[in-house]
C-alpha cells in the first residue's frame, strides 16, 4: 500500500493546529468576563441589579460584554445581551420602565449596544428604540449654549458623566442616519462642557457645572463643583476617545477634541501615584479617607490604551495604561476561592444634589459607599484589557 505522504502531513498540521488552539490560555478579559456573567447569570443583574431594568451601568457591562464577542467570536457573549434586551424593549420599541418625561440623560447610555444588536439581529424594534431614545434628546432641556441638563430635576446642570451618557450615541446616530448635524452637536457639547469644567491650573476636570449657580455644591462665581471626582473624569476621558469612533476624521473642528484629549492625557500622569494608579479624589491621593478607586482606574486605563492604539494620542501613552493595569493587578484585584476574579474597591455612586443633599465636599465623595464587582468598574476593565491586548 502506497503511503500519501502529503495526506499524512495534511493530518499531522491539523492536529498540531488543534493542539495549539486548545492550549491557549484563555485571555484575562474572556477570564474576567466569565466571571462577570457567572456572578450575574442575567444582564440586568449586572451592578447588582435587583429588577429588570435599562440602567445605565448594565448598558456599560454589556457594551463590554459585546466587544468580548466581537474579538472572542464566542456567541454566547452576544446572546447574554442580547436576551437582556430583547425582554426589555417590546415591538413597538417601547422600553420597560423607560420614562421619556424625566429626562434623565442616563437613560441614553444602554442605547448604545442596539445598534450591534439591530445590525446582527435585523429586528426592527431595535431600530425604534434608537429612534425612541434620540426622540428623548430631541426635546431634552438644555444649558443656554446647547448642553443637555443631566436631568429634569437636576436643572441648568452639566455633569461629566453625562457628556458620556449622551455624546456617544448621538455621534453614533449622526453615522447611523448619515447625517452630520450630529457631529457638529457633540463637538459642540464638549468644547462648551470643557470651557466650563477644566480647571487652569491643575489641567483637571471638576465634576459638574451649575449654569445658574444657585445649587450649594457650585461656586458662586465660577458655577463649578467643588472637587475632582476620579470617576466623572474617567466618564469625560472615555466620553472624548469613544466619540471619535463616529466623528470623520477630517471633520470640522475635531482636531479640538484631540487637542483635548492630548492635554488630558499628558495631565493625568502627574496624580498617578508610585504604584500605577489613581484615587477617588484625584490631585488628594494618600490623604486620610481617601482611596485607590477601581473604576477610575479601569477608565483611564481603556482610554489611554484605546486613545494610544487608534493614533489620537502618542504611542508612549500606551506605558501609561500598561502601568494601570499592573497596579490594578497588585491593588485592587484578587482571587475568590472557587476561581472567579473580584475587582475591589469600586466606588457604588456618587453624584451631587438630590435628597439627602449631596455637597462635593472631600467627605461627602470618600464616604460614599464602596463595593466589589461594580459595573462601572468591571465594563471599562474588561473594554481596557481588550485594548491592551491589541
């Protein structure tokens, strides 16, 4: 019997190939991702969650978990979010417990994932909830130079965290409709948002601006919040890196988005502390009470990392964010007994106003609560250790 040499070579690669496909270790953010899901079986339970619900925070967790799939090419990432929204969002595009009269820019952030989800799946009630959520921001109030309010009840307010709430997806809309008058929206928001919120000297961002200034928290010349909250930084970092994705790169006015994202990203390595990371009050680190906060640090870490990769910044900012993730490794991560990855000390909230009334004091901001596995730390740390690994 003649032996076909090339066949038996043929086989001989095939099998080595599968070997070699089976003995990749799996990847760290497939790894954290696993554990986000078997801590959280169902999409709405992500951040703890108690109800169904459109939460912000779970938008941010699936939007990870999306981009897990889309490198991973395993569907079960996909379907995990996508059963989420498919029972929350009706065929009308209605969205369950969703209240257009509140006008809570929060609201907008899980709009995000359905344009994947309208692409990949064809149904036509992803389209309308898209179209039900930009109707929102058709008629959301807004500051007298065309910011949105962060809320109904929070009047003339912009908080950094909504300029990522709200700015990406309409940026997203503007190339999803074709229709440029969105990018010229966005870039507006930002500049107006930057003007009022970036401090001179330190380079930083404060939390929030009251146009009126008649909240307690604003200062009554400046209209500026009183401190600069790590994670409302980390929202407006991601906020300028991610609008980017949609606005042409030719485009009007977005070398000053860049020029913005540059000064930032040469900025926040000066409240870098010896180990790699960032604290809950920025330029106060190592004073008493306050802490080295996951989520701001998974933030800066995605950012810089994504910023570096897409060329909007300088490659070298890539160390900066490889920097991050060590001292995330050392600091703020461990392992439980059966396995699974925990990340530590997420900040659950913070924000200003509201009843009990928040100040932005010092106190007020490392007093609030403390968790573990909080989706606004564990989204941006899965989407940075996807960057990284680009």
């Amino acid at each position: 019997m003649r032996i076909n040499k090339n066949a038996i070579y043929i086989l001989w690669l095939m099998i080595f190939s599968a070997l070699c496909v089976r003995a990749q270790p799996v990847k760290f953010y497939q790894q954290f991702a696993d554990a986000e899901i078997q801590r959280f079986p169902e999409a709405w339970q992500l951040d703890h969650g108690k109800r169904l619900y459109f939460g912000y925070a779970q938008g941010l967790g699936c939007l990870a978990m999306l981009k897990v799939w889309e490198k991973s090419k395993e569907q079960r990432y996909f379907d995990y979010v996508e059963a989420w929204a498919d029972t929350m969002i009706n065929e009308n595009g209605d969205i369950h417990l969703y209240k257009i009269e509140t006008y809570n820019i929060d609201y907008i952030n899980p709009g995000k994932i359905l344009f994947t989800l309208y692409e990949k799946t064809g149904k036509m009630k992803y389209r309308r909830a898209i179209d039900n959520l930009m109707g929102q921001l058709k008629h959301h109030p807004r500051t007298l130079e065309g910011v949105y309010w962060h809320k109904l009840i929070y009047p003339h307010q912009i908080w950094l965290d909504g300029i990522y709430m709200g700015d990406p997806f309409v940026a997203a809309y503007g190339e999803f409709v074709g229709d440029s008058t969105y990018f010229d929206d966005v870039i507006n928001q930002i500049l107006v948002t930057a003007k009022h919120t970036r401090d001179k000297k330190t380079g930083l961002y404060y939390h929030a601006w009251d146009e009126s200034k008649q909240q307690r928290w604003a200062d009554k010349e400046t209209g500026q919040s009183p401190n600069f909250w790590g994670r409302s930084v980390g929202w407006w970092f991601m906020a300028l890196v991610d609008v980017l994705d949609f606005i042409p790169s030719r485009y009007p006015n977005r070398e000053k988005l860049i020029a913005l994202l540059e000064d930032l990203a040469e900025t926040l390595p000066r409240y870098q502390d010896e180990e790699g990371l960032w604290w809950q009050i920025l330029d106060r680190s190592g004073e008493t009470g306050n802490y080295q906060e996951a989520s701001v640090n998974a933030m800066f870490m995605y950012a810089y990392a994504k910023a570096a990769n897409e060329g909007y910044i300088a490659e070298k900012y890539r160390a900066i964010a490889e920097r991050t993730w060590l001292g995330i490794k050392k600091k703020l991560l461990k392992i439980e007994p059966d396995g699974r990855l925990t990340l530590t000390q997420c900040n659950a909230v913070a924000g200003l106003g509201g009843n009990p009334y928040r100040d932005g004091s010092y106190a007020y901001y490392i007093n609030e609560r403390v968790r573990e596995n909080d989706s606004k730390a564990t989204g941006p740390f899965i989407m940075g250790l996807l960057e990284l690994d680009k």
